[in-house]
C-alpha cells in the first residue's frame, strides 16, 4: 500500500491545521453520488466506534462515513446510524440545517490542546478514541484517532474539534486521493456570525492562534488553511447567497492542481457553477448536502471579501 501524502497530513508538534469538514446527511449514499459526479472519489461507507473515555469498552459510535481524501485534508460526510448520543446531535444539527457542522482542526499535541481549554473555560470533555474499519488494497486494518471535544453547544457554530490521526496511512490511500475534478487540498473554511469579533477572538482562544482583520473579514490562519468570519450581510454581498441561519459554516474553498481543467470537468458533467473574481468556482450544494464550495488554483491570492 502506497501513501505519498500520508506523512504530511499531521501537522509539527506546535503546529495546527484545518483537517477536515464534515457535512451532517440524511441520506449518505444520494449525497455521495452528487460529490462523485463533480468529480470526487470516495471511500467506502465506515462505520465508527470510540471510547469516550480512556478506560471504556470500545462502543459503537452510532455514526458511519464516506470520505473526500485530498492530498491535504479531507471532506467528510457524517450520518446517524443509531440512537447514541452522538447520533442525537447529528440529528438535532440536521434539523437545524442540512450541511456543514463539523470542523476538525488537525493536530499532533491532543492533550496540550485539552489543557489549553481548560485554562481558557472551555471545559472540554475526557479525549475521546476513535476507530474504524478501513480496508487497503490487500487487507482490512482499523484507522485510530484521538479526538478532543468541547460539550455540544460550547461552540454555536458546530462541533468543533481537535483531531490526531494515529494511523493517516491507512486513509491517506493514493487510490482515494485522485480526483478527476483536480482537487488537491482543503483550504479555507467560511464562518457567518453575527458578531465576528466574538467569534474569532473565542476561536483565537479555543486555537492559542492570533485573529487578523481584513476589510470584511477576520482571520485566523493555521500552519494549513484559515477560519474566515464574515457578517450574513458580507456574505451575501460577496456571494450572493443569504445565510439559512446564524451561526453557519457556510462553505469551504478546495484549492485545486488545475483550475481550468476543474472548470471544463464542471462544465462537462452539467454541475451548476457560478464566476467568481480571479476565476475562482462557487458550486452550490444541493439541499441534501448543504453549503457551498468555492474551487481556487494552488496558488490563488488570498480570498478578500
């Protein structure tokens, strides 16, 4: 089994990174072949089980997966297979809205981040182990995390978390990190709020990363990617789409390793795109899927909204 980007994919000792996404889905097999015809492959469907504390039995999670490997992150889709407690916030967030909920920052100092929480009152929870099954090319092996989580709520905005890939070989597969889109990496991730000083001063400490304002926006940027807070109104007038609600994660930008040949893919499988300033892609998930995906060449100056 050959794993090129493997080794990258978690981030220095005092470093951190935007890891992954996680769209909340009803139906995770109608949702996967939308983000298949735009060009996506994706894993298998997997189904997860953690401790949820160090001395537990193993349990079934009450979640299962399919999975966007990129060469840099990933995308996931998340749906609720039980009546466990994190099958219960899965649901209650779909209610709120179909989309993006979940936002997994990358990190490779899980229990450093556990105690910056608690010094900043954040009262995060016991670190969580989490596996699945995950088959290679030749056998089946089962893919560890340590999660570290804040109670539901803590964040308006989402579930957001800090995650430590133990094993990145076994999902970091090359046969699942080729894309016909050209997809390469997970970037940004956009945030509307009310109120975006509050959000990315909290997020600043939630991080230990500074916040820089822009014109309409605030930043805060990890080693790999940035969290963007912007008003409904910035938004809207940037996009020209308003929020279904506040707090919202909206959408995220995929950096892409040919933007013109992401372009042509779009416009040969009838995806509905619209034009951004400096040829940058918006594409509109169906409502099934929720939120909005922004596609930018490698090397795209910074978004400016």
């Amino acid at each position: 089994m050959t794993n090129s980007t493997s080794h990258i994919q978690v981030p220095q000792s005092d470093q951190l990174c935007v890891d992954h996404v996680a769209h909340y889905v009803e139906n995770i097999d109608q949702t996967s072949q939308y983000l298949s015809s735009m060009g996506f492959t994706l894993t298998p469907f997997s189904v997860q089980s953690h401790k949820v504390k160090p001395s537990s039995t193993l349990e079934p999670a009450g979640a299962g997966n399919k999975c966007v490997m990129l060469k840099q992150g990933y995308i996931e889709l998340l749906t609720p297979i039980s009546t466990t407690p994190i099958a219960n916030q899965l649901r209650s967030g779909i209610e709120r809205y179909i989309g993006i909920h979940l936002l997994a920052i990358g990190t490779s100092k899980p229990l450093e981040d556990h105690a910056r929480l608690v010094k900043e009152n954040f009262t995060p929870l016991e670190p969580v182990s989490l596996q699945r099954k995950i088959k290679t090319e030749t056998t089946e092996e089962t893919a560890h995390f340590k999660v570290i989580r804040v109670p539901q709520g803590t964040m308006a905005e989402g579930r957001i978390q800090f995650c430590h890939h133990l094993t990145p070989n076994f999902l970091w597969q090359n046969r699942w990190t080729q894309h016909a889109n050209h997809a390469i990496a997970i970037s940004d991730i956009i945030f509307c709020v009310e109120d975006p000083q509050e959000a990315a001063e909290r997020y600043a400490r939630y991080t230990g990363l500074p916040s820089i304002s822009r014109k309409n926006s605030i930043r805060i940027t990890t080693n790999r990617g940035s969290l963007i807070f912007v008003t409904a109104s910035t938004f809207s007038n940037k996009i020209g789409i308003n929020p279904p609600t506040l707090p919202w994660i909206a959408g995220y930008i995929i950096k892409t390793g040919d933007q013109s040949a992401t372009l042509n893919y779009l416009k040969n499988s009838g995806i509905p795109y619209q034009s951004l300033k400096n040829k940058r892609l918006l594409v509109s998930l169906p409502q099934t899927l929720g939120g909005h995906i922004i596609f930018e060449g490698v090397n795209s100056e910074v978004i400016d909204f």
